[in-house]
C-alpha cells in the first residue's frame, strides 16, 4: 500500500481538513511529516494522526491548547503500553515457577 | 445491528440539532477508538455512532429519513485506520520517549523499574511510585525576516499552549537550519529531564537582497551617466548603506564585489562577500539636447556590440 502522501494527497484523503488547517497542524508541529527537496511527505500514521485531530476538533469541539494536551497524552500512552508489551513477553520467557509468583504479586491490591 | 440512528444517539425523533450535537459529543468521547485503546468494541460503536451522526446532522437526509425514503444505514464510511493501529509501529516519531526510532534495549527499561521501586520503598505497582521519564523533543518551525537570519536575531516562539518560547537566531542562520533548545522540549515525568525543542528555520525571501552560500547578491541601477562617467554612489547591504566607486565605462551586468559584507556565520572568521550587479537606466524622457548630441554623436562612433554575439557559440 502506498505510505506517502503529498500535501494534495492528504486534502484528497482527509476529506474534513482544509488546506490551512493542515498547514496550523505542521506548523505547531501536531504532525511532523517528512520534509523532503519535492515539499513535505505524509505517512499512514500522520493519516491517521489528522483524522484524529479532525475528531478532536470538529466533533469534540476542543481547541488549540487541548488538542495538544490530549495528543501528547496518547503518545505517552502508546509509549507506556509498548514498554508494558516488552514487559509482557520478558516475562513470558521466565521459568514457570517465577511467572506464578510475578502473576501473584500482581494480584494483591 | 441496531440501525435507527435516533436510538444510536440516545435520542427520539424530536430531537434538536443542538441536541443531536451534544449526543453525538458524548458519544465520540466515550466510543472514539483512540481515547479508548484498549476497548476492543470502540471501533464498532464508534463507527456506528458516526454514520447515525452523518445522517442527522444534514437537515436534508435526516427529513429523508424521517418520511422513510432511506434506511438508518446510511452510505458505507470508507475504512479507516485509527491512530492507535499506529501504537506499536517501531518508527513512531511521536511516541514520547528519549530514543524512540531506535532500538530499545529492554535492559534499560527494567533498571528504570527496579531504581523506582528501590526508591519507592515499598510502593507497589510503577504508576506514581517515581518511575522518571525523560521528556520529548518539541519540533517547532519559525519563519525568520531575512534580515534577522543574517544579522542574527531574538525572537520568541508562541507555543500551542500559549506559553512562549524566547529563541536566539545566531547570524548567519541559513533556510531549513534546525536550532536546538536544551531543555526547551516536553517536561520528563517523575524528575526525568527535559526533552529538547529542536526549532526549524525558514527565512523569508527579501525584495533586494539575496543570499547565495555567505554572499549577499543585490542589483544595483544606476543611470547612464554614471555607466559612461563612472562616480561614487551609495549601496545598501545587509549592515547598512556604503559608498561604492562605479569605474568608467560599466556596462549592465557588470559585476562589483563588496569584500567582507556578505554574511557572518556564528563562530566562523570567514565572511561572504557582498556582490553587486549594475543595471543602466536610461531617463524615460529624453531631453532635446541629449538627443541631438547623441545624434551627432553616432555619425563618427559607429559600433556594433551584437557583431561577435553568435562566434564560437553552439549550433
């Protein structure tokens, strides 16, 4: 699948952003696209990021100042949660008896 | 599946558009796959939600709804990829850890663990128990006045928070030059240090001077009358007007170097030379006396500058 969208392919695509719009997100830098002799590159994920962002100001009606809060919010969470997958599969490969006893930690509160 | 889009939304087929938003506003809050990650049916009630929402927010297909003239289906959304399907790439620019893009060594990330839990006393879980996290680096991209950039320059950033960001621009910044602002970046979490705030240079073109690598290119008119006599006249550069002797006998194009007023880099002894090219300007309206003494003038000074024009040029 194609995973590089010029400026005019990302208006195409993310049918609710207007051109200005896109040039605010690059600008504040809520998406950092590839910046390239030919002019800026999109990704699928910087696709998904504007759509995104399009929910959250379109529909949530949130503006400049909480956009930024709750973007960097989900980025520290998909950090968080890849460090806790890592965590996960370390675990994995321990004996069985030390996975029992981590399980059990685990459960008391 | 449910498809009366009313029912969707919560409401009743007297609901208002205010009312529509505001149900709609709830929903994305609690449904939107991204808010939620972890909820492996947010993307079905999200998805359903939306196209409710798309039929009624149109005055024009709700009422084509409303006398039955179309189902509660609505068109088919295209398929889209949520941000969080994004969670685990391995080149993820914006997820916030130091390193990121790189290969993480898992070694570092349970010595993270075991010093919080060490100073935690007893703490239980990582959440909260001082487990320090370095911040982000901030991109920041600013547009410069040309003069600024070569002069050197202070300037501040407004942030999307509002906050502002005081930005030293060193002489001789050139186009796409990235700053770096230690400390500058996302605040680290649990005592971590800053992130950095790498800030992105764009000059903005000036209407007289241009820069090429540290030389300043300007072009410079100048009447007739000082092309034929030569004279001293007046240059701007980027530190302010010289004088500037113009020989005898100057044609267009003609190219006089300034050294040394070009531009300064930062820390460099070098400096770029000021190049200025002449243009003849011939007065608009031509006096009688010129006229005839240039009339004269031709009759025993006959000369053709175009005669070696094409000689050894290509075919």
């Amino acid at each position: 699948m194609n995973d590089r969208f010029s400026e005019d392919d990302v208006i195409a695509t993310v049918t609710r952003l207007t051109r200005s719009q896109l040039v605010h997100f690059v600008d504040v830098a809520l998406v950092s696209p590839l910046r390239e002799e030919g002019g800026l590159v999109f990704r699928r994920i910087d696709i998904a990021r504007l759509e995104l962002l399009c929910d959250l100001s379109q529909d949530l009606d949130l503006d400049a100042a909480a956009l930024g809060i709750v973007l960097s919010l989900i980025d520290q969470l998909h950090a968080a949660r890849q460090d806790l997958a890592l965590l996960a599969g370390a675990i994995d490969t321990l004996p069985h008896d030390l996975r029992g006893r981590i399980g059990a930690a685990m459960q008391r509160d | 599946m449910n498809s009366n889009p009313y029912e969707i939304l919560g409401l009743t087929a007297s609901a208002t558009p205010a009312e529509i938003k505001k149900a709609h506003r709830k929903l994305v809050r609690s449904s939107h796959p991204d808010l939620h990650p972890d909820d492996p049916g947010a993307e079905d009630r999200f998805k359903a939600i939306s196209a409710a929402h798309d039929l009624l927010k149109d005055p024009e297909t709700r009422a084509r709804y409303d006398a039955g003239e179309i189902d509660g289906l609505g068109a088919e959304r295209p398929q889209r990829q949520y941000y969080r399907d994004f969670a685990d790439q391995p080149d993820d620019r914006y997820r916030q850890r130091r390193g990121s893009g790189q290969t993480v060594d898992p070694a570092d990330i349970f010595a993270d663990i075991l010093r919080s839990r060490a100073r935690a006393s007893g703490g239980g879980g990582f959440a909260g128990d001082g487990y320090a996290m370095a911040g982000a680096d901030a991109r920041y991209s600013l547009e410069v006045p040309f003069l600024d950039a070569v002069r050197g320059a202070e300037t501040r950033i407004t942030l999307p928070d509002g906050q502002n960001l005081a930005v030293k621009i060193p002489q001789g910044t050139d186009d796409g030059q990235t700053l770096r602002l230690r400390g500058k970046g996302t605040p680290g979490m649990g005592g971590g240090p800053a992130g950095d705030a790498l800030v992105t240079v764009r000059v903005r073109p000036h209407s007289v001077f241009e820069r090429v690598g540290d030389d300043i290119l300007l072009t410079l008119p100048i009447t007739f009358d000082e092309a034929i006599l030569g004279g001293k006249v007046t240059v701007p550069t980027i530190d302010g007007p010289v004088g500037l002797t113009i020989p005898p006998g100057a044609s267009s194009g003609r190219i006089l170097r300034l050294r040394g007023r070009g531009v300064v880099r930062a820390g460099q002894d070098a400096k770029g030379d000021q190049k200025v090219e002449l243009k003849v300007v011939v007065p608009r309206d031509i006096d009688p006396g010129l006229r005839d003494f240039l009339t004269e003038w031709r009759k025993d000074h006959a000369s053709d500058p175009r005669a070696d024009l094409m000689t050894g040029a290509a075919a």
